[in-house]
C-alpha cells in the first residue's frame, strides 16, 4: 500500500514535469528551439495566477481568473516571439538557446520583484479535499494534475496529428524552405506555437501551486523536465509525457529504496545513460531517410 | 589608414600581423604586468579574477566558439582542476608539477566524457554537459574523502621554488602567476589556431560536411577539441580555488557554467579577444552595479537594500541585448568600428552581414 501511495504521488510529479516538457516539445516540434526558460514560463504561469486569485493580491474567484491567466500567458508567449525570437529568424539554433537562458533569468528576476522570494501556495476551491480509492488517499489536487495533463497531451496530440494547422507546424520545422513553398505562413505559425507554450506553461503553473508552494527559483524545475522531455525523446508528445512520469515516479522510490545521496542523482543519471544508449530518446522520431 | 604589404607567406600564418601591432600587444602586456604598481590591492584582486575567469572563457572558447560544440557544463570541469589541484599538493606534489598535472587530468576527464557525446549534437551535447554539471555537486558530495564533501577545503598559498605565493599574503605575486598562465594560454591558443589542428576545429564547426569531405576526422577533432579545452579549463578552476580559498560542492554549480556560456557570448564566440572581454563583462558587472546602486540610493533618498538576483537579471538583459543587436559580441563590436575607421568613408552597413539559412528538422536524416 506504501508503494502504491509512492506511485500517486510520483506519478502527480510526473504529471507536472510532464507538462513543462509538453512546452519544450511543442516548440521543438515546431521550431527545432529549445526554450530554456519554459520552467520559468511555469513559474511565471503559477505566479500570475496566484496573483488574481489569491485573497492578499486581487482576490478574484478562481474560475474567472483561470481563464484571464491563460490568455495573459498566451499572450507573453505570443509578444516573447513576436518582440524577441523572431528577429533571430534563420540564426543557429544555438542562438536561441542561449537566448532563452538569458530570458529566464530575467523573468526570475522580474517575479522575485513583482511577487517576492516568499514561497506562495495558491488559493484554490480542491485544496485540502481527499479523494479515497480503496485504501488510498489522494489528494484532489493530485487527482486534477493526472486528469489535466492526460486530457492535455492526448487533445495536443490529436491537435499536431489531425489538424490542418498542426501539420502545418511540423512541415514549418521539418524544412522551413519547403514549408514556405507549399504556402505555410511560417513566422505566423511559429508565433501561435509560442502562444500555446505559454498555454501550456500556465496550465503547468497553476497545477503546481495548486499541489505546492511556488518562489521564483521553482523554474529551476525546468531542469528536470529535460530530462523528462529527453527520455522521451525531443519531439514526441507522448514521449515527454511518459518521461515525465518515469521521472517523477523515479524519484520517490529511489529516495525511499537508495541511500541518502546517492537518490537525487537518480532522474539526472537516468538521462545521461538515455543519451548515452539512446540518443534520441526512448520514442525515437529519428528515421533514417531512404533513397 | 594603414595597408600590409605581404611580401613573404609566412606573413599569413605569422601570429602578429605587423610590428606595429606586435608592439601594442607588448605594451598591453608591460602595463599589464606592472598592475600591482598602480593598482590598490581591492582592485588588484578583481583584475587576478578577471584574468582567471578570462583562462576559463579561452577554455570554452576553443570548445563552443571554434568547434561548435556547445556546452552548458564547463563548471564540473573547473570543479575537476580546482580538486585535482588541491587533492595533489596535499599529496605532497610541488605546485609546480601538481598545476599542470591538474589540467591533464582534467583533460583525460574531459576525453572520457567526450566518448559518449561525440554523437549527440547542438541541443543535446547541450542537455548533456548540464546534467554532468549538476551531477558534479553531488559527485563531490560522494567523493567526501577527496574533496572534503559540503565541508569543503580551504587552501592557504602554494609554494614555488621554498616561496610562498598567497592570494592574500603576496597579492602581487598571485597575480603574476595567474598572469603567466594566461599568457602561456594564450599563445598556445593562438598558436592552436595557426596549426592544422586549429583550422580543422574551425572545419568542423562550420561544416561537419565539408569537413569530412576535406579528410578530416571529425569524432578525432571533437575529442581533442574536448580535452583541450577541459584541459585549460582545468587550470583556471585550479587557479579559481587558490584564489577563492575556500570552496564546496556548490562553489561550482550548473549557474557558473552558464555564466561561462554567457560571458563568451558577450565578449564574442570564435575570438580569443572575446573571452578576455566577456570575462571584464563577468568580473566587473557586480563592481559597477553597486557602485551605481549607491549612486542611485543617494540621489533618489538612501534606498539601497540589496535586491535579490538583480545580478543575473540584468546579465540576462544585457546578454538578449547582445544576441538580438550584436551577435558577434563586444569583438564583433569593435571590429566593426575598427573596420569603420580604417576604411573610412568607404565603410557599407552591410559588410559584416551574416549569413541565414533556412532551417531543416535534425529529427528526419
């Protein structure tokens, strides 16, 4: 019973890294970018919400802040490319790399004066309500972050699967040129995939400080996420999915069966032997391209 | 403006382009060099660490900036010297030989790690040398024997020759220590980049295609490339220890990787130029902000609480600044003006343009 309840709550975690690795793909499988500061993005989601909603700041009912939160992150997604990564259009995609570290930098900075380096937790309608599965007991928090982040990734997967404008932005990555030809707005696809990241970000947030405390430097979290997003293989969906919950799975386990200090090494050394042996995750979309 | 006559080959390949500019180099180096006499000791101390951070700018340098290879995990290799360094002196290993010894090490270390992720490109080398670098925090922890695990280890001077050379002691002689050494790397680096070996890097990174076509080996390259900067980087951590004193697992966090990342961004990828500038960006930037933090507080009413991660928040700032408007870096910048001057009134905006190209997905070969 112990493990199982070890199993929810990593599984809740991995949920969450699962998200912002959700971010990093989106924009992977649209750009080829990484963006660096998709955890920061999180934090920022998490922070603006806090913000509306909880009682010491504006104090606005959950439920219509949720909505203004997501479309203020969508926005930032939309103005960061609009205003920052689009003039670095045909650059290496070391460039943006390095970009988007700076950047989240500088949103840590900008949350830590906006809102403080206290760790904030956000007030909202399922916290402290328990949900019993047999012998379990879990959290609704917990129960919502799993319920959101499947029903998030399977409606992003039929999005880039099914529709029009999904498989426009895999073309817009595969080979820009040939997108271009076959009449894709690229630059206007790459600003709405920004757009979603942010989406996503802020959906990642609220989750998070619904479940927990969040403070500027949370977006460090990102770090894990990679390794989420690499396990399962950049560019895969369900892949970042299923990586962050490997991850997050891992962790309470080897911190509970591993010896103190050898355990937080365990997500990390996990994503170094996936590169190592697997160099393009466990979902791999690399093919080999026959003539 | 000043015209080269070339009237030999070897003036191509020659590391100084004429006398005149031999000779300003020179005189850097003499006013350099003669620091400790009109410098006060406070800042005597910020130049040593300029000119340290600046060795392990050179060492990512060769690595990011002339093999293309990026890495966001340069802190573990500074963390391998300083600890390679320190764990031979108290060995009992002279200085002399433990220094240099400290750099191989760190350079086989750095050919061990290179072997896996020789096959990993751009984004993911990236990934890689970032988990190392987190991973290193605990590896130290782990390997508390050695590296005396959170507790750290404080080092006092290294002796040379029965003398003894101590960052506090003999601030003077400490800098020229640290001068030497980045003098040695230096020309070696320029050295580097004259030789076969050198050019090939450049090969690589701009075109492993071509590269190959041209018959060069390009895992070899990588590799040395690799060891040759962990080597150099290995010596400037074992300086950066001796010059900290005291150090732990933290000392060396994945945020001083990035810094390093950033400061030869700032000064300017792929010129050993670049490096010496990003690293006056890195070494004076915390200087500069409190002194005009101070100058603010006492215009606008004694307001100076320290504001937290204000640092990195305006390294941030500066850093997209440069990426969007200067991509080549504080180098790029002044070869620019240099270029304006010299060709005067015949300069044209778009002689430094670069090149774009479309991008094509890694993911479908």
């Amino acid at each position: 019973m112990d493990n199982a309840q070890l199993l929810i709550s990593g599984l809740a975690n991995g949920c969450v890294y699962g998200l912002i690795a959700l971010g990093f793909v989106l924009i992977y499988k649209a750009t080829e970018a990484v963006n660096f500061a998709q955890g920061d993005f999180m934090m920022l989601g998490a922070f603006v919400t806090i913000g509306l909603t909880n009682t010491q700041y504006m104090g606005l009912p959950f439920w219509l802040a949720l909505p203004i939160s997501l479309g203020i992150m969508g926005a930032l997604g939309y103005l960061l490319d609009r205003l920052i990564i689009r003039r670095l259009f045909g650059e290496s995609q070391t460039a943006v790399v390095i970009l988007t570290i700076a950047l989240g930098f500088v949103i840590r900075f900008v949350a830590g004066l906006i809102w403080g380096h206290e760790p904030q937790t956000l007030q909202n309608p399922l916290a402290g309500k328990e949900a019993r599965f047999g012998g379990l007991v879990l959290g609704m928090e917990d129960v919502a972050v799993i319920v959101v982040t499947i029903l998030l990734t399977g409606a992003l997967y039929v999005f880039f699967s099914r529709t029009k404008l999904g498989l426009a932005m895999q073309g817009a990555s595969q080979n820009q040129l040939a997108a271009y030809y076959m009449g894709i707005p690229v630059k206007r696809v790459q600003g709405f995939i920004w757009a979603l990241a942010g989406v996503v970000a802020g959906i990642a947030g609220i989750l998070f400080a619904a479940k927990g405390a969040v403070d500027p430097t949370t977006g460090l979290l990102g770090i894990k996420a990679f390794a989420a997003a690499v396990i399962g293989g950049f560019g895969s969906l369900p892949g970042a999915l299923a990586g962050g919950l490997i991850v997050g799975v891992i962790e309470p386990f080897s911190s509970r069966y591993i010896a103190a200090g050898y355990s937080q090494v365990a997500p990390y050394a996990l994503l170094l032997a996936v590169l190592i042996f697997r160099p393009n995750g466990l979902f791999s979309q690399v093919r080999v391209k026959k003539v | 403006m000043r015209i080269v006559f070339k009237t030999n080959y070897m003036q191509d390949i020659r590391p100084w382009k004429d006398r005149y500019q031999l000779s300003l180099y020179l005189i850097l180096l003499a006013v350099v060099a003669a620091a400790p006499w009109w410098l006060d000791a406070f800042y005597l101390g910020e130049l040593t660490n300029v000119l340290i951070w600046a060795i392990a700018g050179l060492g990512l340098m060769i690595l990011t900036g002339h093999t293309g290879q990026v890495s966001l995990g340069h802190a573990a290799f500074l963390a391998f010297g300083c600890y390679a360094n320190i764990a031979l002196i108290e060995a009992g290993v002279p200085f002399l030989i433990a220094f240099p010894l400290a750099g191989i090490l760190t350079g086989i270390a750095g050919v061990t790690v290179a072997i896996p992720a020789l096959w990993l490109h751009g984004i993911y080398l990236a990934i890689f040398t970032m988990a190392l670098s987190i991973l290193m925090d605990d590896i130290i922890v782990l390997s508390e024997p050695i590296t005396g695990g959170v507790a750290g280890k404080y080092v006092g001077g290294v002796e040379i020759f029965g003398h003894l050379v101590d960052r506090w002691g003999t601030p003077d002689q400490f800098f020229w220590l640290v001068l030497i050494v980045t003098v040695l790397v230096t020309l070696g680096y320029i050295n580097l980049l004259r030789a076969p070996l050198g050019r090939s890097f450049i090969a690589v990174r701009d075109s492993e295609v071509s590269a190959q076509a041209m018959g060069i080996d390009i895992a070899r390259t990588k590799m040395i490339s690799f060891a040759l900067s962990c080597a150099v980087t290995g010596w400037a951590g074992a300086l950066m220890g001796l010059f900290a004193g005291a150090f732990n697992n933290e000392t060396f966090s994945v945020l001083i990787s990035i810094q390093l990342l950033m400061m030869i961004v700032i000064g300017g990828l792929g010129s050993i130029h670049g490096a010496f500038l990003g690293a006056i960006v890195i070494g004076f930037l915390p200087q500069f902000l409190s002194i005009s933090k101070e100058y603010a507080g006492a215009l606008f009413g004694g307001n100076t609480v320290a504001i937290p991660g204000l640092e990195f928040g305006i390294f941030g700032m500066i850093l997209i600044a440069f990426i969007l408007f200067e991509p080549m870096g504080l180098y790029g910048r002044w070869l620019k003006i240099r270029t304006w001057f010299e060709l005067f009134p015949f300069y044209r905006k778009d002689m430094f343009k670069r090149q774009k190209s479309y991008l094509r997905t890694e993911r479908l070969r």
